[in-house]
C-alpha cells in the first residue's frame, strides 16, 4: 500500500530517535524525545489550496526539517508516517 497526499500536503518518514545521548547514557523508549528530521516520501500537486495558488517545493527523497507539533501521525501496515503541509516543512537539509 503506497499513500497519495493531496493539494499542499507531505508524507513524511521519521528519523529514528536517538537512542543515547552524547555522553553515552542509554534512553528509554519514553524519554527519547520525537526528532524533528525525517524523509520525504510523497508530495502532493500543489495547486489551488485555500484559494491561493501553491507550487511544492519540495520532492521525494530528500531530508527535512518540520515544526515540532506539525502534521497527522498515520500508520500503515507496520510503519509510522507523518502527514504535514509544505508549509509546516522549516528547511531541506543539503548534504
């Protein structure tokens, strides 16, 4: 099963957590904070949306930054997803 976002929107592939920190201390599955980056997956047309015209920026593949508190977490089958507007996408990070 693929998803197939519509107007504006992004599906998203997190990044995996963190599993210790920097100095070495191993975190429990509760206390590892949700990470920010992840890849993209699928992008929708664009197109009209809200009555304003939006071109998307942003394509399958790359690596991204997106608000913390942003988007609709979805699951299919056995993996996590993130669907969030382009908008709520911060920066693409550039190797």
């Amino acid at each position: 099963m693929k998803i197939k976002p519509l107007g504006d929107h992004v599906v998203l592939k997190n990044a995996e957590a963190e599993e210790t920190t920097a100095s070495g201390i191993v975190l429990p599955g509760t206390a590892k904070e949700k990470p920010q980056m992840a890849e993209i997956v699928a992008v929708g047309p664009g197109g009209l949306v809200d009555g304003k015209e939006v071109k998307m920026e942003v394509k399958p593949g790359q690596k991204v930054f997106y608000s913390k508190y942003a988007g609709s977490e979805v699951k299919l089958g056995k993996e996590d997803f993130i669907i969030v507007r382009q908008s709520d996408i911060l920066g693409i990070i550039v190797d």
